[in-house]
C-alpha cells in the first residue's frame, strides 16, 4: 500500500494518481463526506475508494483493507468530500428512489467530486460555490476519477505535475469552465444560440412603446425585453435573471414592494420548470448558485412548491418614478415552448400609466436587454 501525506497536496501524490495506468484502486480517507444518498446521509471521519471512473466503496474504515489491494491512499483530514454533479433534485432530497441519485457518492456512481476545507463545504452548495468562485481554494476536483483540478492549480492535459500557479493566467481554469467540470455529460448546456427570441417577437415588443415587455426561459433567465422593460428593471444591477434579481441583488428588496409574494412564486416557477425539465443544465446551475448565495431561496426551494407564472397584480418601487401598480400577464411563445412572453399593464390613465410614460421617455438603453449570463459568472465578475 502507498500511503502518501497530502496534508500539504503535494505534487507527488497527484502524479502518484495520474500515473496509475494498471487500475490501482484509490481511496481518499478521513474525511467528512456529503453523500447526498437519503439512506447514507453526511459521514465523518470516511474513506472514499474508487477504482477508475466509478466510485466502488463510501464508508469507515475502508482504509483497512487498502493494503491488501495495493490502493493509493489520499489522507483528507480536516476536508469534506462533495459530489460535483450538480443536480437540483438531489440538492433538495427530492428523488424517490436511490438508484435514481445521479448526484450522490455511492458505490456504482461515477466518480466525480470536490475536496474543500471543512469550513468552505457546509453542503453541497457552498462547496460548489467555493469551486466557482474560489477555485484556489480546493484541494481537488477528480472528474470520472481523474484529477483536473488540484491544490487550486489546473491538471493540463500532456503535464504529469503541474507547478503551483502564481496567478489565474498560469493555470487556474476560468468559473465557467469549472462550473462546466461540475456537470454530466448530458447536463452541460446546450449553446445559448439555440434558444435566441425570435425575430417576429423582438419586433412585437417593440412596437408595445407604452407597455414593457420581456421573455424569460425556464430558469427565469431574461433572454430579450423592450426598451421600457429595461427602463423599468435599471435599478437593478443586471436585468439578467428574475431569481437572481428578487434574491440577491440588493434592489430587489426595495422594487418587489411585497417582497414574499415575489419570492414564493419566483421559485415555484422554476420548480415547475424543473419537472418540465429535469435535465436542464441551467436550470441545475441557477438552483444550486443562488442556494449558495441566499438561505432564503434554499429555504422555499425545499418547500417543493410548484407554480406557473399567471395573472395578478404586483406592488412595485422605481427608485426615480416611484411606486407603480401593475397587473401582468405569461403567455407560453409558441414555437418555443420554453420561453414565456411577460406582459406588464397599468390601469389607463392612473399614475403608473403616468410613471411608465416618464420611464419611456428616460429608456435610452437598446432594445433588446443584455444576454443571459449564467449566475457562476455573475458571481465571480462581482468579486
């Protein structure tokens, strides 16, 4: 048995690993591990062992036995082991059967995981966080058993030991591109191209000069709006994603005048969107960023509340025109059944009418609103 003190993750023990081309077994020991299995749950002091791509024993004591089968061993003592998969199902305990966790770390499942000190890993979230937005920060990323990320230092391809990086250019792989390692093959997102507004409803918005419009995908991504839309949204940071914008954006306290009836349904949308699609990349990537960044959304993402967008009312707060009364209406696009058409009215003649012409003649922006961006970037781009 090799045993090999990583305490300080050094360079040895990861050419040890990437070097085993006769199917040693490799076991990460001592280590609090976040299975994400209902039936197994978080252990302490655990041994992970994989042989190849798939994970082949989770539990104590594993280290016992390693010797008998020559395995390399990786103590991770004071770190917590997380799968990498993001999954929004498995995040929330949701799936019903445990063959069915495509996200968990047991035996059989595909060996892709996180090491992260103990403080930066309190749940699957917050290690996922840690990757995206503070890569330096983790001891390995080990996708289908190959490490591709280790000591905060991206593994290159043809490079048996990379040094340690001295600055992002030397190594360290871009958020997206970790967020990207996170996912299953048929969970990494299809390009943004694909879900583009059409030409004929970009056109529709804006000749509505006095009404604002926009379009949302399943995640509550805004994909386009028109100019009075973005006029109405320009206290917020981005006009880029509802869920971002109620939960985490700071202006969303101030614009959404009933805050909770803005928050409840946001994520009940997203959720009925989830069950519409739950392979969705995106849909997984904004779930576990925004759990990450707001115990509040976490929180109503457990509730399991399922809800489409509708008609009703909304209280709203413009930080230049003021409070604003509106009724809004989702229409599903035809021909794109993934993207929703959000109306918003005001009563004729009221003073929200008055206040969304006063916006109209402000909006200088462009028609369309900025491109989707995806909520891993946002959060390293505000660092």
């Amino acid at each position: 048995m090799s045993i090999t003190d990583t305490m300080s993750w050094n360079p040895e023990a990861l050419d040890e690993i990437l070097s085993n081309d006769e199917g040693r077994p490799v076991l990460f020991t001592n280590a609090r591990i976040l299975t994400m299995d209902p039936l197994i749950g978080t252990m302490t002091g655990a041994d992970l062992l994989f042989v190849g791509s798939l994970v082949v024993g989770v539990g104590p004591a594993i280290v016992t036995a390693a010797g008998d089968d020559n395995a390399i061993v990786v103590d991770c003592t004071g770190l917590t082991i997380a799968p990498a998969v993001v999954d929004a199902v498995a995040l929330a305990g949701g799936r019903g059967h445990r063959s069915e966790y495509i996200a968990t770390l047991t035996p059989g499942n595909t060996a892709d995981f996180l090491v992260v000190p103990d403080e930066l890993a309190t749940d699957v979230p917050s290690a996922v966080a840690t990757l995206v937005t503070r890569p330096e920060q983790v001891h390995a990323l080990v996708a289908a058993g190959r490490p591709v990320l280790w000591a905060g230092t991206e593994v290159r391809a043809g490079t048996a030991v990379p040094g340690r990086a001295a600055a992002p250019e030397a190594g360290i792989p871009a958020a997206a591109d970790l967020n990207h390692l996170c996912l299953t093959a048929s969970q990494r997102p299809r390009d943004w191209g694909e879900t583009d507004v059409s030409r004929q409803l970009l056109q529709l918005m804006d000749g509505w000069e006095h009404t604002p419009a926009f379009v949302v995908g399943p995640a509550l991504d805004i994909m386009a709006g028109n100019s009075l839309a973005t006029a109405l949204h320009s206290g917020f940071d981005r006009f880029d994603n509802l869920a971002r914008m109620v939960f985490v954006d700071p202006a969303g306290r101030e614009f959404y005048q009933e805050w909770e009836r803005a928050a409840h349904p946001c994520v009940a949308e997203i959720r009925a969107a989830y069950g519409h699609d739950p392979d969705s990349a995106r849909i997984a990537e904004v779930v576990a960023e925004l759990s990450a960044q707001s115990e509040e959304f976490a929180g109503i993402w457990q509730m399991h509340d399922v809800k489409s967008k509708s008609q009703e009312g909304k209280h709203l707060k413009h930080p230049q025109v003021g409070d604003l009364h509106i009724k809004f209406a989702a229409f599903t696009v035809n021909g794109a059944p993934h993207q929703q058409l959000v109306v918003y009215q005001a009563e004729p003649a009221s003073p929200t009418a008055a206040a969304f012409e006063t916006l109209r003649a402000m909006a200088t922006r462009p028609k369309q609103a900025q491109a989707a961006v995806p909520v891993a970037d946002l959060a390293v781009n505000e660092q």
